[in-house]
C-alpha cells in the first residue's frame, strides 16, 4: 500500500518574517518548508509527496524545492481556508491513488523521522492517528477586562500537531462532507475525522515539531539549526590522457604545453575532480552522472560549469562549502607558476575565499602513467558544512 505525504503550505501568515509567507523563510540556510519536506522524501514509508502552496508561491516553491526528491508531485494551489488547502491536496492525490495520507504543516520543519515511524504504526491499528503533545501549562479562560475567568482542568488535554494519518478514501470522503455540510472551518484535519466519525489515536509528537508561526519561534529555530554543525567530506579523482596540442586546462587556467588533454570536455582534470568531490560530499551522484559525456551540450565545455553546478547543488542542499583542496599528479606541465591564479580562479567559481582554496602538485617520481607522461591525475578533497535537522 503507497502513502503519501501532504504537506499544506498555503498560507498568508507573514507576521513572523516581513513580505515573506513564513514557510519560505531560512532557517539555518534551508527555508522551513525545504526541511519539512525532507523528513518525509528521506523516510522509507513515505512512497508519494504533495505539496499544497499559495496562489503565486509558485517561484518561491521552485526555489525552496530545488533539490528535488523522486517522490515530488507537481504542486496543487491552496483554497481561501486550510481546509479547503488540504481538500485541493487529496483531489490532487486521487489520480496516484495511495493507501494512506500523512497530512503534515508546512510551517513544522522539525518532524522527525520516529514521529512519522509513530503515526504509521498506529495506522495500522486505528483508520487515523495524529501526533499530540500532552499540555504542560496551565490552561485559563479569558473573561471580561483580560482577567482570568477560570482554571481549566489540564489532565487528559494534548495539544495537535501534525503529521495526523488517515487511510486516503476516509479523509478525502471526510472532506467532501464537511464540505458539501458547510463545515468549512476547521482547524486541522483530525477535526475533519472526528466530525465523520472516525476514532482517532493519539501518538507522542514531540516539543521540537512545533508549528512556527512567529518572528521568535523563527529566530529560536534558527539559533537550533546553528546548534552543531554537520559536516560533510567527499573526495574526487580523475585522469586524462595527453594528445596532441599546444595547451591543457588545469584548475581553471589555460597553460601552455607541448600536448593538450584528451576528453569531450576542455578535459580540465583538477576541476572534475574538484566537482566530484563536491557532488560526493552531499551524496548526488559524480561529474558522469549530471554531464554525461554522450550529451552534445558538453562538447568542448569549459569546466567551470560542472564545479558551479556542483557548488549549486551543494547550496540548495543547504551547505556551505568549507574548503577544498587539489592535488594535480603530472611530470609537465609545472604547476608552481600557476598555483595563485588556479586558487584565485577556484575560489571565484565557488564564491569563496581564497584562503579555503588549496591547489598542490608533485611529480610520481617518474612511476606510472602520470611518470611516463602519458597523463595527467588530480586528486580533490572538500568539506561541506551542513545546517543540520535538530532531532526531536
Ligand atoms: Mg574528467
């Protein structure tokens, strides 16, 4: 049985961050709703994700979801209420037709991993189930004068979170009811069930997936991501054979030499070892895979455009690039020369400081291929430093 995740990401709520919907805000350098959606495109139970965004989100949307997951549905444009947002998302879900629907806030970017391991599991005993936090605080009513009229009895009281679970045919069913009854303003989905008649099971959300809704809560989450930094390696190595030619391409700068570099590219072998290891300090993939050298588009293509991209992706992953470092194996060319203005053309690539940029050179004493002057190795290194997923 496929389950989807629907994540409802329509609202207006600017309060908490100027002209900016509060789901696209950055916290930690990733926008909140780039985090929800991770915890569900990397958990193993969730086959299906349908976001529900604003009328004229759609560029923000594009932005936050660069790095799309396989499991992403085109978005679906929210309605004038939460409700009618999520009822637009299960239409949208019918045509897939899943199993199950986690239906899960935008605006809550620290739903872990166990939380939705929870809600799934109870799902299999009860046709819904929703993440709850027991009340901590003390509960008054407000009476007249802003003075407290009475002190509710807490015991037995949960505040809802989100994701709340349901089999798809019962909610979407639930929906349509309450809407045709003109029920149109209920506040989360689980309220939708129960007024259809469904029981509900409560599972333990937790303090950390709290729904972010203020300027506050947005600086407190931010200062949460900033926690413990997350930091990535990758390596990347790479050869290319010398043919005839008067030039090579190395890290960037153009060096004059009795023989050129064989390769569908300028073959600038410091730069696809540098892209590579980029790439595989977040885990997407090698310089094949994205430029593959059967694609007419990269016919003689000036490297610089593999290492951007891997610098791209690297961002969207919400990483910042640490430092990198190159190691060129080769008899000749001399590197030495050209050292600074490789390190200066790397950092200007990947919009860093110079000082993060190491470019080396040796010789294999005569050993080997590189010895034999056949060709030329380069090995690379990078450090990506990734705002983390505070766990709950
Ligand atoms: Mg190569």
């Amino acid at each position: 049985m496929r389950t989807a995740a629907l994540i409802v990401a329509a609202g207006r709520g600017s309060r908490a961050c100027g002209p900016l919907p509060k789901q696209y805000a950055r916290i930690g350098g990733l926008p909140v709703l780039a985090r929800a959606m991770a915890a569900f495109a990397d958990h193993p139970g969730i086959d299906l994700i349908q976001v529900v965004i604003g009328g004229g989100d759609a560029t923000l949307y594009k932005s936050a979801t660069a790095s799309a997951s396989a499991k992403l549905l085109a978005p679906v444009e929210g309605g004038a209420t939460r409700q009618a947002s999520v009822r637009n998302g299960l239409r949208a879900l019918r045509t897939h037709q899943p199993g199950r629907v986690l239906i899960h806030d935008g605006a809550r970017p620290f739903v872990s991993a166990d939380i939705i391991d929870r809600v799934l599991a109870a799902l299999s005993d009860a046709p819904a189930a929703i993440a709850a936090v027991p009340l901590a605080d003390t509960v008054k009513k407000e009476g007249p004068d802003r003075r407290v009229a009475a002190t509710l009895e807490r015991a037995g009281l949960w505040r809802a979170q989100t994701p709340q679970g349901f089999g798809f045919a019962d909610i979407l069913a639930a929906h349509e009811a309450a809407y045709a009854a003109g029920h149109v303003d209920m506040t989360d989905d689980a309220a939708v069930a129960e007024w259809a008649g469904l029981p509900v099971a409560l599972v333990a959300g937790s303090e950390a997936n709290r729904k972010l809704t203020t300027a506050e809560d947005l600086a407190m989450a931010d200062r949460l991501c900033a926690g413990a930094p997350d930091v990535r390696t990758g390596s990347g190595f790479d050869v290319h054979r010398f043919t005839a030619g008067d030039h090579v391409w190395l890290c960037g700068v153009r060096i004059a030499h009795t023989h050129g570099l064989e390769g569908h590219s300028d073959a600038d072998v410091g730069l696809h070892a540098l892209t590579d290891a980029l790439l595989g300090a977040i885990g997407d993939g090698d310089i094949g895979q994205h430029f593959p050298n059967t694609d007419p588009r990269w016919k003689g293509a000036p490297s610089h455009l593999f290492l951007a991209e891997a610098a791209e992706r690297v961002r969207r992953r919400g990483g910042n690039i640490g430092n990198v470092d190159v190691t060129l194996l080769c008899e000749a060319p001399k590197i030495s020369p050209h050292r600074e203005a490789m390190r200066a053309r790397i950092a200007h690539i990947l919009a860093m400081d110079v000082g993060r940029v190491g470019v080396k050179a040796t010789t294999t004493e005569g050993l080997g291929f590189t010895g034999r002057r056949e060709g030329i190795a380069a090995l690379a290194s990078a450090t990506v430093i990734i705002a983390p997923h505070p766990s709950a």
